[in-house]
C-alpha cells in the first residue's frame, strides 16, 4: 500500500482497536461489581488478538483510496461473524460463570453496533476531507481513448475516493477529443510533471504501443512517480472482458457476461422457475383445451418435440404443441417452415400467430433446459448453416436458449433464408448476452405479449 492507503488503514485499525477496548471495559464495569482485574485484561487481550488475526486473515486493514465503501462494510460484517463463532467456540471448550457468558453476549451486541458506527463516522469524515481537496492524490492519464475516458470519469464522479484528475495526455494519432481536459501530447508530458504536482500517472493506451508505455514509465521514474498500467483491449477484443487471478497468473477473459456473475445467474434462474410453474398452473385448462382440439382436429400425437441445440452446442428435446399434419424429422430434419406452409393445419395456423405452440417450452424452462427469455434454440441443421454464414454465430451458446428472445421481439424470428436475416438474428442475440439485465428480461417477455413486431412475421 502506498502511504495516504497505510494511513487509511491505520486509522481504522485504530479506531477498531479503541472501540473493542471501551466496550469491553465498560460492559465488565457495569455488568460486574468489583475493580478490573488481570484476568479481565488478559481477556480483552485474547480478544484484540482474535479481531487482528481476523482483520489480517479478511483483509479488512488493506485499503485502496478507490475501494468500493459498501464492499468493507460486507467484509466488516463477515469479520464480525467469524469473531462471534470464535468467542462462541472458546465458551464451549472452557468453563465460564454464566454471568460472563451474559457478559460476552451483551460485549458482542454493543462492539457490533459501535464497530460499524465509528467506521460509518470514519468513512463520512474522511469523505468530507477529500471533497475539500485534502488528501488527494493528484494523477495524469496518458491516452485520450474509451479506456482512458471511463477510468477518468470514474475518478472525477467519486473525487471521495482520493484521486483528482489533472489532465490526459493524447498519445495517439489523429487530433485529441476536445470533450476531455487535454494537456498535451507525449512531448508535453515531462514539462507539466516538473512544473506541476502530480503524485501518479495512469497509463491507459492500446496494448500494443509498446514503446510509448515505456517511454512514459521512464518519465515517470526519472521524477519518482507511481504508474497504474490499464492495457486498452476494446479495439481487439471489444468492451466485454474481465481480468481474473488464478494462483500467480492474470488471466484476461474475453466476452465477460453479466451473467457469469453467481448471484445474477441464480436471479435469474429463480425467475425462470417461479414464472414457469405461474404460467403452467394458470394456463393448465388451455393447455387441456388445445391439446383436446389438436387431437380432435387431424390425427397424429399432441406434442411435436423435436431436438435443438441448446447451451454449450447440448442437444435436448424441446416440447412444442404440433401444428402440422406431417412434421419434419425430430432428429434431422432440414425443411423450414414457408408462408402458407400447406402441412400447417388451421388450427396451427392460429396457434403459430400467436405463439400458442411454443407454451410447452415451460416445462423445457423448469427442468433447465431453457430459459424464459434467451437465444432462440435451432435445429443441428440450421446451427451448421448460421456457423458458416456468420463467424461469431456460436457465442450465442453462451447462455441458455428462450421461449422468446430480443431478435424475436424486434421482428426477426421466422425465417432465416437470407445472409440479412442470419446476421440480424445473431446481432440481436449478441446484444442481449452482452446487455443482459433483469429488467431488459421483463421489457422482452412484455413486448412478446404486446410487440407489434413479435407477431409480424410469424407463420
């Protein structure tokens, strides 16, 4: 940690320190009649002892000026946890009064509250002491691209972090952008540190300028300043990447997802499970309906499952109402459906306009192969003809596919004879694996219902 860090981290250690200290003498001072005796001491030093190792184990004492505040408050929290199970564990295996007992309870209850009142405090103090301009460290980006606007932005939006842009400095070809605060180009850099107070510069540049970032961590050496590197891979690789450690080595992933994300993906699973036992239950007398009248209507089973290719290129069956008098291939087949398609029967004609065949998907959604909303699934067929026509069409396999989707709401479902058609549909499913949210999943399922391009093009 550079110096302003180890200050931070001391003074909430100090703080830590000071608030268990009052709280457990003054808990044994009101709680016990008597002076504090040499076993209390020994106690609270037991204590202190437990809640460092804690804080060291956690990393609860290393701070970055720029650390997400509500990520310490959790690890403030699971610190709290781990201290409470060890105090828990040391009353079991050692025989104590119950009044101390009480005692260690009522202990635990206020340095709780306290702890995260003083780091509260703490945390608004210091705040309010940058916002004035104090501690702050003052730092130059080298690069005028994506990459050097977003880390800029995110400084200047939270100058409580502790740093304070001063400037950029244009590093590439072409003219600067005169939205950001230009200082100068790579031949300005050494004049403005030496005339200007600058503690760090911020290297955020094309991987492959190789000899500029050199050249600027000589500069920066040569005046004794700290260098963050931030490689742009936007150009290559695009915006959806994530640096990751395993062990010793940084690893880049490329197409990071929102939904790689533990939490999210159980979110929206969660979702997918409770809308689709709400859809099953509500519509179960349509279903006996339809199936009724696909029966009575031409002969042949209820169900037309044919197999699709779903998440990571797994094949599975997928259950749709039949809709036809003489079905492709459950396995194999290759013939598209055509506008008035003569193996349709009426009844299908309707329950395709609306959808209605696709409702069984639900029961694909619940045992998890499908989602609600996602990728439409395909044909093995089809998936070979999308793969030489559109380069990047496999990607989509990254999530599970849905009832309906983003390419479906925005009229591009149905068919897929055109290279047009292909590259709008995997556009679309790109966007939503790269965009994915939520609330982009109930705009979808809302437009399916009421889209005016959702039904257009549907035979």
């Amino acid at each position: 940690m550079i110096k302003s860090d180890q200050k931070l981290s001391l003074l909430y250690k100090i703080t830590d320190i000071f608030t268990l200290t009052v709280v457990f003498l003054s808990v044994r001072k009101f709680f016990v009649p008597g002076p504090i005796a040499r076993d209390d001491y020994q106690v609270l030093a037991l204590y202190l002892v437990f809640w460092l190792t804690i804080g060291f184990v956690q990393r609860l004492y290393f701070i970055h000026l720029h650390n997400r505040h509500y990520l310490r408050f959790i690890n403030y929290c699971k610190s709290l946890f781990i201290f409470s199970a060890l105090m828990a564990m040391v009353f079991l295996l050692f025989n104590f009064p119950v009044y101390a007992r009480e005692m260690a309870f009522i202990f635990l209850a206020c340095f709780s509250l306290l702890g995260l009142l003083n780091n509260f405090l703490v945390l608004n103090a210091v705040k309010a002491y940058r916002k004035r301009g104090k501690n702050l460290r003052h730092i130059i980006i080298v690069g005028t691209g994506e990459t050097a606007r977003k880390i800029g932005n995110y400084y200047t939006e939270n100058i409580d972090f502790g740093h304070k842009v001063k400037g950029y400095i244009h590093a590439g070809p072409g003219v600067a952008p005169s939205d950001l605060q230009v200082l100068g180009n790579l031949d300005h850099l050494d004049d403005f540190i030496r005339n200007n107070k600058v503690h760090e510069l911020i290297i955020a540049i094309p991987h492959d300028n190789v000899d500029i970032t050199k050249s600027v961590i000589k500069i920066a050496d040569f005046y004794g300043l700290r260098v963050r590197y931030l490689p742009d891979y936007q150009g290559l690789i695009g915006s959806s990447y994530k640096f990751s450690m395993y062990g010793d080595n940084l690893l880049l992933n490329v197409r990071q997802l929102s939904l790689d994300q533990l939490y999210l993906s159980w979110l929206k699973r969660t979702f997918d499970i409770l809308f689709s036992l709400l859809v099953l239950f509500f519509l179960f007398p349509l279903f006996v309906a339809m199936a009724l009248a696909i029966k009575f209507e031409s002969r042949g089973p209820v169900f037309y499952c044919p197999k699709r290719i779903g998440q990571y290129g797994k094949p599975f069956k997928v259950y749709k109402f039949r809709s036809m008098f003489q079905n492709d291939s459950v396995n194999n087949g290759i013939q598209s459906t055509i506008k008035n398609d003569p193996r349709i029967t009426p009844l299908g004609k309707i329950l395709r306009k609306y959808s209605l065949d696709e409702l069984p998907q639900f029961i694909n959604v619940l045992i998890g192969d499908m989602s609600v909303v996602g990728p439409r699934p395909h044909r093995e067929f089809l998936e070979g003809e999308f793969q030489k026509a559109i380069n990047n069409y496999k990607v989509r396999h990254y999530l599970k596919p849905g009832i309906t989707g983003w390419a479906q709401v925005n009229g591009w479902r149905g068919p897929t004879e055109t290279f047009e058609q292909k590259k709008e549909r995997t556009l679309h499913d790109l966007w939503y694996l790269e965009n994915w949210s939520f609330w982009l999943d109930i705009k979808i399922i809302f437009l399916t219902l009421f889209g005016k391009k959702t039904h257009a093009v549907a035979y």
